[in-house]
DNA sequence: TTATAAGCGAGACGGTACGTCACGTCTTTAG
DNA sequence: CTAAAGACGTGACGTACCGTCTCGCTTATAA
C-alpha cells in the first residue's frame, strides 16, 4: 500500500508536491471509458487489460501504475458507471419501497446494474472484489435504512424486528427475478415493472405491522 | 452439433450399435471426480484442464471429446456433485419450509453449492450456462411446489396468490443471506442456521394466510 | 516380420484358408488411392493417418493393420505410383544415356517423382525409408548399367574406370537442375528438357573415351 | 507480413527508432544455441518448440515474436551454423577444386550439414524454406564462380561454356555419394574422402579442356 | 539552468492455459 | 478368431493474456 496504486489521494491538504510528471488527468477517464466498453461489449470472463489499453490508446504500465490488476479495473469501471440507485423520498413508507425496489430491478436489468451484483457473487471466493461487494452492500443498506428512519420520522407504526427480515426479503425478490428472467427478456414495459414491483411491496408491507 | 458432445444418449432402447471402441464409461467419472477435486482445491478461476487431465490420468482429448470446452466440463462436474436438497417431507408445512430453506442455506455455503449458485448466475449473461441454469432452477421450483402440494392435501388453508411471492421471498432470503455473509464466515454452528431459517419463515408464513 | 503387415500374400497356392473374418480385398486399393491424394494435395509434412482414412472411409485401425505406421504408407503409397523410368533402349550409348537422363529430369519434376527423391533423401537420416531408398537405388543403378551392358555388346570402346563416375556426375547433374529450377518452374517445353539433357549428356561422354 | 519476424533490420543508417521495449539482443543468441542442440540432440522431427524455450529459459512467445513457425526457427538455427565453406584458395585450380568439393563433402556428411541440404530438397515443395534455400545456393555458386575467376587471372586456358556443367556435376556428384552412402556410414577417414573427391575431380577437369 | 524524478506509449519478456490435431495403441463389435 | 471402427493417452502446436520489464520520450519540481 506503500504509495503505489494511490488513487484517493484526495484532500486538498496535500496539494501535491511530488516531483516528477504528474499523472495525466485525462487518461484516467479515457481508460476507465475503454474498459466499461470492453466490459459491455466482452462481458466479464474476456475482459482484456490489452484490450482496455489498445481501446483507450494508453500502454499497458499506464493501466498497471494506477490499478493493481485486472480485477481491480474491472470492478472500478462497474462501479464507476452504476448510478446511484439510493435517492428515494416520496413521502410515504410505500411509495419509497416501491420505488427502491423498482430503482434496483430496473439498474439489476441493465448490463452494468447486473455486473455490479456479479462482482458481489464473485467476491465471496474472490477477495479482490471483497472491498467493492462491501461499498456496494452498504450503500444498499443505508438507502434501506433512510427509508425507514424517514417512516418513523413521520410516526408511522412499525414492527421494528420486522424491518432488516422485510428488507431482505424484498432485495431476495427482485434478485430472484433477475435471476429467473434473465438479461435477454426484459420487462414488456417500464410500467409492467414497476408494476410488479408494487405487488411485492404490498405483500411483504403486511409483516411490517406491529 | 449433431452427434458431437451427445452425453445423454439415454433411450435404452438404441442400446448403443455404434461400431468402434465405446467410450470408457469409468473414464467419465474418473473425470468428474477429477474435475470436482480440482475444483474444490483451486477453485474455478484456476481450474485447468490440463490439471484434470492430469489428475484423471486421461487425455486431454478425452476430455474435449465428451465436453466442448473448459466451462462445459466445470459446469456438469458441478452439477453432478450438487446433492439433492429438494427431498423434504417433516408433515406440516411450516416444518417443510423450514426443512428446505435449511438445506438451500446449508447448500449454497459449501464451494460446490455456491458454484451452482454461481453458475446461474453467469447463465444470465452467458448462454452456455442456459441449460444447467434452468435445470437447476427447474428443481428448487418443483421442491417448493411439492410442498405445497402436500399442504393443500392435508387441508392447509392458504392464500393461493401468495404463493409464489413467498417462494421468492424465501429463496431471495437465504440468497441475501449468503451474500452478505460469505463463504468465509459459516454460521457458528448448524443449529443457529436452523434458528435464522425458522424465523425468517415463520415470519413470511403469515402471508399465507387467507 | 510374423505375420503381421503381410502384405504380399500374393501365390495363389495359399489359397487361403486362415480362419478369422477375411481382410476387405476393395479396401487396399482404395486406401493406397486415399493416400496418394492426400500425398498430392497436401505434401509430406502435412500427410496425416487421419487424413488418408477419412478419405477412404477407414478406421483407422485397418491402416495400422496393413502398415506399420504412416511413414509405411506414405512410402509405399508413392512407390505405388512412381512409374518405371528403366526401359530404355535406342541402339546407341549416347540415344540411351540421353533417354535414360530426360526420363530422370521429367520425372523428378512430378510430384511423386521428386517425392521418390526426398524420400531418398530422409532415407539418411529416416531408418524406415532406407528399404524404399534402396530399391529406388537399385532400380537407377540396374538400369544404367544395362545401357552400359548394351553399349559393350555393341562393341563400343569405354573407358570402364569412368563408367561409374560418369553416371554419378549424370545423375548427380539432374539433380542439380531439379533442385536449382524447383517444381514450380519447369521447363519451357519437352524439347526443352531433351535439350538440356543432350547436352549435359555430350559433354560427360568424352570421359567415357579411353 | 508488414514489420512482423523483421529480422534483417539491417541498415545501420536506421539505428533503431521504433518505440517500445528493444528485443533482447542476447536472447537471439541463446535461442538459436538452444534450438541448435535440440536440433543435433533429438533430430529434426523430434525438434520442439517448448523444448527450445525451456532450454533458452525464454517463454514461447518470445520465440514465436522472432520467428513465424516452427520449420522458420528449425531452417535458421541450422542455417546459423551451416560454416562457411567456401573460403578456398590453394593456388591452382585443381587444389581449389578438390578442396571446394572435399569442404562441401565433408559437411554434408554432418547432421547440420545435410540439414541444410534437406532444407533446400524441401525447398522445392515448400515455400516457406525458398528463401534459405536461395542463399545456400547463391554461397555455393558464388564460391565456385571466385575458384574459376582467380583461375583466369592466373592465366589456367579454360572452355568457359564447360564451366557452368562441370560444376553442376561435381555437386551433384557428392550429393550422388552422400545419399548413396548416407550419414550413418561416414569415410572410413579424412583422408579417405579427400581421394573420392580428387579422383572424381581429375575426372571432370578434363572437361574444362578447350 | 540544469539535474533529477516520475509519467507515459510502445512493446518485448517469462509464464501458463487454451483448444486443436496427429500419432500409434487399445477395446469393443461385426463378419 | 481376425477385421474394422473409433475412443484413448500422449504430447506438440500456435494463440492469447497475464503482469513485469525496458526503452526513449515528455513534463514536472529541486538544486
């Protein structure tokens, strides 16, 4: 961790004096652009780092200086492109989980959404990914958790022992859809999924109640 | 295709006529074991085939004879270890559930359990996975229908349209579950397994009701 | 040498009344067929076992079963085909030399007539073409010295110590020739090559005075 | 075939512009001696490429960054050590001559040798050896050509027209004797095969006579 | 101004595994 | 009881990536 394949270097307290050429800015999106599109275009099992590097025109040491191996670009350009699917706030406890629920079906069924849950598969027998399965697991968790705190704010009734089980079981339905319908089939219509999704919710709301 | 690959040439009826020296059919387990060993030493990224022909003391064109590639091969000897889980019968419903989700979670946290989970996943993306995937799904789908089967023979009273979502529910569950947990970090002991899935279905359970 | 690779049962006072099924008579012919094609559209190197009984429609155990291994067929498949080049007889020393001499030089330039050559040539360092490379040897030498038998039955006058230099240097010209000009250019016309040949023929013959 | 296997850089004016890492110069070197004693050690048909590389501790890539296949890396490791064998000079044109034709005896005699004289028989079929097989020629016939000219600056009277065929048969005649005699069974001694070369070359002289 | 440090594109390098192909043997059934 | 069919063990082929390395630059700070 000695200073090599330092990305965060972040804080504006250290500005920065280091000699030498400083890192071009711009590579650092050209690649991550290239890889996502060797990711979408090759998918996961025949993503190349000579591919990623002939894609953004940038030698091979570019890529190894600023990502330990493949996996480790691999996983940053998923991330990179998986929006954030947290911002929820309809008012109501209801109207949230609908709409978190619909939020994560919707990103499970797109090609990058779905990459992001791969890596959380695979990261239980790879620990290169274990980091990133952990980032994406707590932000899942803390839009779950906002949902919630909101509902009380607003004295709704709840069972709390309820709540994790009910969240669960939500996440464990919409990935079990993904699962059973595949990349290839997707919903008939936007509404159709946000339908099913309404269903879901009402169902498992029952448990919620004291 | 045709006629290359063919593993189940079933039908007792051609008891095989074909001319020529038949395939050993000791080599194919001797493979199978081989492959699964492989597997569960060093795991699916590097798992070889020259490591299993090694292992089998088999050709490497024996095994490219019977399977297409390594993928094909890692699959089915994977498939042929995952043990059946979906053999259940305690006499009441709840006890079924609990039974199966038992097993699901105890299955899919041992390696060769959590590669077929694996595998159906990557099925979504890659097709030569499509037909293990939808076997597998096949039987965890036909285990849960038995049960309720025999629920409804023994009188049950049940919310037939709740069925199915709470199928999901379970499943997506145990999923989460595993997820979040790990290969890495089992549960304590079997009993505290068995705790967690009782509750988890004595919580969704009251879904059922009519 | 017992019995296995017989190949010239040939007498037919051994009717033949060896037990076991029969060898298929059609099958000799239309493997050594097989072969020489496969020779002439692939060459040598590229002359496969697997090739020659897919095109006659063979196991490949029935190539074994006649020769001993490919370098076997390969030989003999040529020999089969390369035609006789001894029969000269013009009348003259220098009409049979220069017969003797074309017929080498055109032969050399088909494709089974230079494969006879570097047959001869893996000979020296191929134990299993040195019977081929010898009978092929024995022919050349057989037939140069009946031309020279003939000449001294005419009563021309040799200079007998340079009989066997001379049809080495003849020889060893074409060879030459062939090797410098390559299959691929060959000569202008027939006459072409008699020409060539008569001249070389002239030239060494004044060695032969005494 | 644009700047791929470019061996001949050659041109000391271009004294290397191309960006990226140089090949290693000392690797050449070590992979031709490797590929050589492969060569001498298990013969031409029992040469193999990750013999070669594991005995030059060099990866296949490397070997196959150099050269295109197998046969290119077999021609020129040989072609590498083929010695010189056309520095002639004794003063006469007789001893020129039988030393020409005692050199090249002698080293068809030896594996690397008749090597090169396979490569150039093979040439004939196979494309890939036409080049090597252009530039043994031209040694040998440029060798032959410098004997006749010191000859004419020394004033030897010589029928020109019978230069080009007595050359042509004194080759031909030594590969005459060497295929007749073959590798296994070399001269009983040096000196032994200095008399076969003389005798055959006082033969031929007489030709030279105008 | 000059020296020193690091980033960068290019691509060679030692490895490892892939999937193919051919050899010559072995194990069946066919005749 | 041999012939024929074709699966088998072996092992090399040529390709594709991995992650490292060495070049000749370029671009910055430090002396």
């Amino acid at each position: 961790m000695s200073g090599i394949h330092e990305r965060h270097t972040g804080a504006a307290a250290t500005i920065r004096k280091r000699p030498g050429r400083p890192r071009d800015p711009i590579a650092e999106q050209r690649i991550l652009d290239a890889a996502i599109n060797e990711f979408l275009e090759r998918g996961a099992a025949r993503f190349t780092m000579d591919g990623v590097a002939r894609r953004a025109g940038v030698g091979k040491s570019t890529l190894y200086l600023r990502w330990a191996d493949r996996d480790a670009l691999l996983v940053e350009s998923v991330r990179a492109r998986s929006r954030s699917i947290e911002a929820v706030d309809t008012g109501s406890l209801r109207g949230d989980l609908i709409q978190l629920t619909t939020n994560l079906l919707r990103f499970l069924l797109e090609p990058v959404g779905y990459a992001t849950f791969r890596i959380t598969v695979d990261a239980v027998a790879n620990p290169a990914y274990e980091n990133v399965a952990k980032e994406l697991a707590q932000r899942h968790r803390h839009a779950a958790r906002r949902v919630f705190e909101r509902a009380r704010e607003r004295g709704d009734a709840i069972d709390e022992a309820a709540v994790d089980p009910v969240v669960e079981c939500l996440y464990g339905a919409v990935t079990m859809q993904v699962l059973n319908r595949g990349l290839g089939r997707p919903f008939a219509s936007d509404s159709d999924l946000a339908t099913r999704c309404t269903s879901t919710v009402d169902l498992v709301m029952r448990l919620l109640e004291p």
